[in-house]
C-alpha cells in the first residue's frame, strides 16, 4: 500500500471515529465505534490495490451515513415535506 493510500485509509478511520462519537446514545456509540475498529482490523492485511479501493468507497459512503444519523437529516427532509404540505 503507498503511503498516501496509508495515510487516506487513517483519516478515514479517524474520522469514522470522531463521528461515531457524536451518537448520542450509549448502544449505538459503542456499538459502532466497536463495529468499525474490528473492520478495519480484519482488513489490515489486504495487499491488493482493488480490494483497497473497494473497502475505502465503502467507508466513505458509511461515514456519509453516520454524519447524517448523527445530525439528524435524515428526519429534517421528512419534516420538511410535511411542513410544505400543511401549508397549501
């Protein structure tokens, strides 16, 4: 892996674990905190640039998915159709 590819994988990790800690309920912090350091665990041995790349897309998008549940948009853009609705 170069080091670039190193030091991308890290800031992912990092910051997958910054945002976990954001959850506010005990279950889910330490359930995803625990669920992404055994991830990156078991794949700390992959060699294959492909299979890197793959994992990493894959991080992100769930880095995207903790970001919104943390910050709550996913029940903003419910309550905003809802809001629109009312008013006509």
């Amino acid at each position: 892996m170069a080091a670039s590819s190193r030091a991308q994988v890290l800031r992912l990790y990092r910051a997958l674990l910054r945002e976990s800690q954001r959850f506010s309920g005990y279950n889910y912090r330490t359930y995803a905190i625990r669920r992404i350091r055994d991830a990156f665990r078991e794949n700390k041995n992959i060699k294959d640039s492909e299979k890197i790349e793959e994992l990493v897309n894959k991080a992100k998008a769930n880095l995207e998915v903790i970001h919104r549940q943390v910050s709550g948009e996913m029940f903003r853009s419910k309550k905003g159709m809802q809001d629109s609705s009312s008013l006509e």
